[in-house]
C-alpha cells in the first residue's frame, strides 16, 4: 500500500469533501488524515488529505481519475507520493547557525529533503557545505553585477530542479522580478524586530530598548520586503540580567528552530498562501514524532 497526499484550493462551495471523499472510496482508498479550512472572508476553501491507496494503484491514475472532480469546482490540486522528497536549495551569507540547523535536521532524518545545493555570496561555510557532499556555489553579489548574479542563482535552480529556497540568513535583497517568478517557492527567516529595529545590530537596538520578548518570523519571499506572508512565529523570553550577547544567542536559536518547522511545514504540503496571510495545517497523526521540531 502507499500513502498519498491530496492537497485543494478553491472556492467554497457545497459538495467539495462528499465528492473528494466518494472518489477516493469509489477507487478502494482509505483516509487517514484530514484537513480543511473554509475562509469565510476570502470565500476559498483549502483542503489536505492524507490517503492509503489499494496496492498497485498508481499515482498517475489517480490522477487521471480525480480530474473530473478537480474541473467540477475549479479547483486548484494536487496527489503525491508521500515518499517523495522535496529537492530543496539553501542560500547562506555570513551567519551560519539556521544552514547548520537544517543541515543537521537533514543528516538525521528529521528534515525528509534532498539538499541539492547551497548558494553562498561568501565561502565562510564552503567547508561545511562539501563535508556533506552536497555542491556548493558561490555567487558574488554587488550593486554592478546583480541581474548577472540572479540570472546565476535561477540556472541553478532550474538545472537542479529545485522545488524550494530556503535564505537560512542570506543578506542579499531579491529583485521583485525573481520574487515574483518564484512565488511561493522562497522561505525567508528574520528576527521580529523589523521593523521596529532595523539595520545592523537590531539585537544590540533591542538590548538598548530593554525589551522583554525575542521572536523570529519564518514567511514566503515577496517583492515586499520582509512582508512577505506569515508561516510560523516563535518568541523567547528575557530578563533585564542578559546581556546585548546573550540577546543574540537567544535569538539564533530562535530563528534556527523557526526556520525549521516552516520548512519542515512547507515540504509536507501543509502551506497554502492565502492573499497575505498562509493557512497552515497541523502534522498528521501518527508522524508526529518525526514532524516533531524545535
């Protein structure tokens, strides 16, 4: 038997789970997991089963099948194979505590990706990046070169089928035309300062306000910078006994396990970008062990 994900957007409207659940029972498939949110304001409707096919289905006529369904409601959808690995692409600078995170949530099986490669603007980590045998490209980026350096980081993408960059920390602004061509396929990570304390040293700033509360904002990469819709937020707390040092450490950790569970959320299909805000479904049960993160 395999296990599948079904994942829909579309309008709201009557019959969606009675017709979605009937094909599915129609082709001898059992649902183990399921998730749907009716946005009353938007008017759209977001789905995600998780499904056990009859042995020797197949993926392709399953989905042959369901298109019937999918051009009854207009929907937007897609059945995978919950096995297949996303093919992800991390880009870095100079601060390397989120790349190192993932990195290591991918060696032990954590983070269930391939790690196609790493874009770094700097070769600070380049050591680290070949010790897992995984390519690592340098791409140098000033104000002179930067069309040269994207039009760079998209042959990258495209020859390695990349479904998903993660900026773990890369401090180089994307032009809005590579944001809006890979819409919904960037993951950023920022401390929830902004924008508040903005430029450098935002943790210092924020030592020198005293403030009570360190967050990290994980969001989807718009044109709109740091704007972008919201996937997961954490907060940590602090005293006024921790030093401007400790703020930062703090806040790395923070960032780290952010980052992470965004990812870990966006490869198991339970992302849907909804206008400015993302629905985001819980883990399935059952895997919540191995969806575990932070």
């Amino acid at each position: 038997m395999k296990t599948h994900i079904l994942t829909i957007t579309c309008r709201s409207m009557a019959g969606i789970i009675a017709a979605v659940s009937g094909y599915l029972a129609e082709r001898g498939c059992n649902i183990v997991d399921s998730s749907q949110f009716d946005d009353l304001q938007s008017g759209l409707f977001f789905m995600r089963l998780v499904f056990i096919s009859q042995e020797g289905a197949k993926l392709e006529e399953l989905r042959e099948g369901f298109a019937p369904v999918i051009k009854r409601f207009e929907m937007t959808a897609e059945i995978r194979d919950s096995e297949e690995r996303m093919k992800v692409l991390l880009m870095v600078s100079r601060f390397g505590h989120c790349l190192n995170d993932l990195l290591y949530r991918w060696k032990i099986g954590a983070l269930p990706i391939d790690i196609v490669g790493v874009v770094s603007n700097h070769f600070d980590y380049q050591k680290v990046v070949v010790n897992h045998d995984i390519p690592f490209h340098h791409i140098k980026v000033t104000k002179e070169n930067k069309p040269q350096a994207e039009a760079r980081l998209m042959e990258i993408v495209e020859q390695s089928e990349a479904e998903l960059v993660v900026l773990a920390r890369y401090m180089q602004v994307l032009s809005d035309q590579l944001c809006k061509k890979m819409s919904g396929r960037i993951i950023n990570i920022h401390h929830s300062f902004l924008p508040s304390f903005k430029g450098a040293n935002p943790y210092k700033q924020a030592y020198e306000r005293g403030v009570k509360l360190i967050g990290a904002t994980a969001h989807y990469v718009t044109a709109d910078l740091d704007e972008g819709p919201i996937i997961e937020q954490d907060i940590a707390r602090i005293t006024h006994a921790q030093s401007a040092e400790d703020y930062v450490s703090i806040g790395r950790d923070v960032e780290s396990q952010v980052l992470a569970r965004a990812v870990h959320a966006h490869i198991h299909h339970r992302c849907f970008i909804n206008g400015n805000r993302v629905v985001v479904f819980p883990p399935s049960p059952g895997s919540y062990a191995s969806e575990r993160m932070g």
